[in-house]
C-alpha cells in the first residue's frame, strides 16, 4: 500500500522520466491546452482516462462522476461540456462505462441507498426504459453488463440533447458523440458504434435546440 508522503517521490520520479524523454514536455504542458476529446467516464478508480487511450496528459479533457452520468441537472458535467465544446473545441466527446459498475450493480438494487437515490434515479430511469430486455436476462452478471451498456448509450443521447453540442456540430460538423465501454477483465475498449447522425437526427423533433429550421 502506497502511503501518503511516497506520492511525492512518486511524482519527482515521474517528472523525471517526462523530462528525460522530452525536456521541454512541462513547458509545452503549461501552455494553452487544446485536446481533441472529451472522456465522460465513471469515477472508478481502476480506470485511468488517459492511459487506456494511449495518450498524454494535455490530450485529453477529463469528466468523471459515479457511473458516467450526464444529467441536465449535473451544473458540473454542463460547465464540462459547454467548455469543452465552446472553449476547447474538441472534436470528438467519449461517454465511457465499464463492466462491473458498482454505480450501476446498486441502482438495479430495489432499496433506500440515501444520499445516492437522487443519482441512481439515472440509472435507475434507464433500467426502465429497457426494463423488458434486461429482465429477459437471466444471468445476473450479463443483466449488470447490459444495462451499463444501455447507461452508456443514454447517456450520449443527453450529451447530444445540449443545445451547445446541437450547435457546434450545425455549425462545424464536430462535436461527433461516442459510446464506449472498458471491460476490466481484459482492458480493451468495446466502441458501442453509436450512429451519432442517426441519434441527432430522431431526437431533434423534440430536443433540436438549434434555432435553425
């Protein structure tokens, strides 16, 4: 177990090795940040944004919360967003959960979690949506892993839903919304192959808040 005072020989030995491969690494590091990609992921502690894209800090914008929720109500995940679209112009925005989602395992639970029951109604909403499939699952583990799958899927559907992403994408052709799921078991990513076109076009009858015709 890594004590408390052990991170910051951590951390010298980590500058180190950066600057040993690139010594003008922090410099450009502390310039003006411009990622492509927004990662909305769980707050899990075995899944390191970055890492298992392969890519650097400084690429990658970074949102987590208790299995990847994106609720209209969430002022933080709606500053994220909005800033990453309009401020840092990325192009491309990752919902990402994972199999074995305590987040997820606990809103099919049907009991009183608390404090949690206002953040796992998102969940929970989910599950109802696709009540009938998931109870068509008989296996447990299956059932959790499904409906972190179906979490994933809805969720970019709410990203989709903010007018700032609508009108980027009118205007740019980017942000594009993609859903992922990492499976811990083997540390590959399954990309759910959301149709971001598709989804945009079904929803704006109710959700276009574009002001275009």
């Amino acid at each position: 177990m890594t004590t408390y005072e052990e991170l910051f020989e951590n951390n010298r030995r980590w500058v180190a090795s950066m600057m040993a491969k690139d010594k003008h690494f922090f410099e450009r590091l502390s310039g003006q940040q411009s990622p492509e990609f927004l990662y909305i992921g769980c707050s899990d502690s075995r899944i390191p944004a970055n890492e298992i894209m392969g890519l650097e800090p400084g690429e990658v914008f970074v949102h987590r919360n208790i299995a990847n929720v994106v609720a209209s109500v969430d002022l933080n995940a709606m500053s994220v967003v909005n800033y990453a679209v309009a401020q840092l112009h990325v192009k491309h925005i990752i919902v990402c959960g994972h199999y074995n989602c305590g987040g997820v395992k606990a809103a099919m639970q049907p009991k009183d979690m608390g404090i949690l029951n206002p953040w796992l109604r998102n969940i929970r909403d989910v599950y109802r949506l696709h009540q009938a499939e998931l109870d068509g699952i008989q296996d447990e583990h299956k059932r959790y892993d499904r409906l972190a799958e179906l979490n994933v899927q809805e969720q970019c559907i709410n990203v989709i839903k903010m007018a700032v992403v609508q009108k980027s994408y009118m205007k740019n052709r980017y942000p594009v919304v993609h859903g992922w799921v990492f499976d811990l078991e083997t540390g590959h990513i399954k990309d759910l192959a959301i149709d971001f076109d598709a989804v945009l076009k079904n929803i704006q009858k109710i959700y276009d808040l574009t002001g275009e015709e």
